[in-house]
C-alpha cells in the first residue's frame, strides 16, 4: 500500500484571522502548554473573490520532538500584526 501525503499549496494574500493563543488545562496530557488555534482566510486573487479558509486546531510552539515548530512562529507573527 503506498503512503498517503496529505498536504497542500495555497498562495496568496492574508485576508483575515482568528487566530487565538491559548493554555491546556489541568487535565490534558502537557498541563500548561501555550498553543494557537483558528482559522486564517487566503485571498487568492487580487479582487478578494476567492477566499480559501484554513483551521489550525493545536499548533504548539514545539514539535513532539522538541524542535521548533515553524508554523507556531508563523501563526504568532500573524497574531502580533508583523
């Protein structure tokens, strides 16, 4: 059976966010942990017709092996307007 890639190519221009910062609770399994949740919209053209949504659930600062995670960075920037 061949490995299935999940993965996309979207390019264009941010349109909008709503992109949160938020902590775990007590109860999950890394208590404390500071992620990013929501959702950003991609204009893909230059009239602002074609808007592409894209939702990001749990996106940590780290990956599950300690690196730094890319789209954490990526995703703050967006939240502090750089």
């Amino acid at each position: 059976m061949k490995k299935m890639i999940n993965a996309t190519h979207i390019e264009g221009l941010l349109y909008e966010h709503k992109l949160e910062k938020k902590v775990t609770g007590e109860n999950s399994k890394n208590p404390g942990t500071e992620y990013i949740s929501g959702t950003i919209d991609i204009a893909t053209d230059d009239n602002g017709v074609n808007i592409v949504p894209v939702h990001f659930t749990y996106v940590t600062e780290k990956t599950s092996k300690g690196n730094t995670n890319a789209t954490f960075g990526m995703l703050n920037n967006i939240i502090e307007g750089n």
